[in-house]
C-alpha cells in the first residue's frame, strides 16, 4: 500500500484561523477523532511525519506568514548580523588613509 501524504495550508482572514486540508492515498481527512484515556496511559499518536513532510509543513506555513517566535537561527537574527558584518567591512576598508 502506499502512503501518499498531503498537507495544504491556508489562512482563514474571517476567523481569524488557519485552515489544515490532509490527504492520504488520496482520500481526505475529515477530522480527528477525541478520546478519553485513562490516567497513566500513554496518549495515541495523532499523526506522524517523516523528516521531509515535517519540513513540507513548514515550508507551506512560513509561504502563507508563520516565522518562528524567537531562535538563534532566525532570520531576523541572521539580517542584523550580516548589517552589523557590513557596518564593520565599511569600517576597515572604507577608511581614509591617515597621514
């Protein structure tokens, strides 16, 4: 059998939301199922994803807005590093010669 996974993303303006479509072998998701469990016992996977599909998500959130909250490896973070690289090549190599 094969496992062909889709996940689309839109953002819903009015409810303010974000709206998850997911195919699989080429049949919709409609909903996920809510269960009771008792105490101690492990909670069922909801859905799992392989490293490509985890990074499909992503790549589909950040196109319609979502960035990460704060990281070492933002791109925010990455932008004023490279300002901050430039202000200081400007500096050492843009100097006048002193006399």
């Amino acid at each position: 059998m094969r496992d062909d996974l889709h996940i689309f993303v839109q953002p819903n303006v009015c409810a303010q939301s974000t709206e998850f479509f997911i195919q699989h072998n080429g049949a919709w998701v409609q909903r996920f199922e809510c269960v009771q469990i008792d105490e101690g016992t492990a909670p069922p996977v909801a859905m799992s994803l392989g490293p490509i599909r985890v990074q499909d998500l992503m790549d589909k959130l950040w196109s319609i807005g979502f960035r990460p909250t704060e990281g070492s490896g933002s791109a925010g973070a990455l932008a004023a590093t490279e300002r901050h690289l430039k202000d200081m090549q400007r500096l050492v190599f843009d100097m006048p010669p002193s006399n």
